[in-house]
C-alpha cells in the first residue's frame, strides 16, 4: 500500500529517522524470536518423538515469521531511503 502513487510521501511523517532506528530496534527481537524457533524446531527433530503434526506446525509457524521479517525488513529500507533522499514529506 505504500508504493501505490504517492502514499510513502503522504506516509513520509512518519518516517523520521529516530523512529525507523527504533522500529529496526524492535525488528531485531523478531530476528531472534525466529531464530530461537528455529533451534526448537531442530531440537523437535532430533529429540524424543514427536508426531509429525507438531513439527508441522512449527514450520509453518516458522514460514511465517520469516516472511513477515522479509517484510519489515523491505518497508524498513523503503522508509531509509525515503528520509535519506528527503521525500516529499519526511520530517527530519
């Protein structure tokens, strides 16, 4: 929604830089959120039995953590890039 026409413009006051610093902060517990996910995920498989319906839906939980990071993480650059080629309506 923010690449439609001019919306990252329109959205740019909220793009300052102190908030973007801040919102990467936060993605960072998401990072690692997934990461420990991932080590439980291996642990599932290489431990005590389980049925395969439990490490299914770890995984999948896993998928979508991992594309909902992918896309902090793109709107997170868009938002740089914004500020840093002060676009219409960022605030600095």
């Amino acid at each position: 929604m923010l690449v439609e026409n001019d919306a990252l413009g329109s959205a740019g006051v909220y793009f300052r830089p102190g908030k973007i610093i801040q919102a990467a902060r936060i993605s960072a517990s998401g990072v690692r959120a997934f990461e420990v996910t991932a080590d439980y995920r291996s642990e599932l498989r290489a431990g005590r039995p389980h049925p395969d319906q439990t490490i299914r839906r770890v995984a999948l939980r896993l998928a979508d953590m991992a594309t909902r990071i992918e896309a902090v993480r793109a709107l997170l650059g868009r938002a740089a890039q914004a500020v840093d080629d002060k676009t219409a309506g960022c605030a600095e």
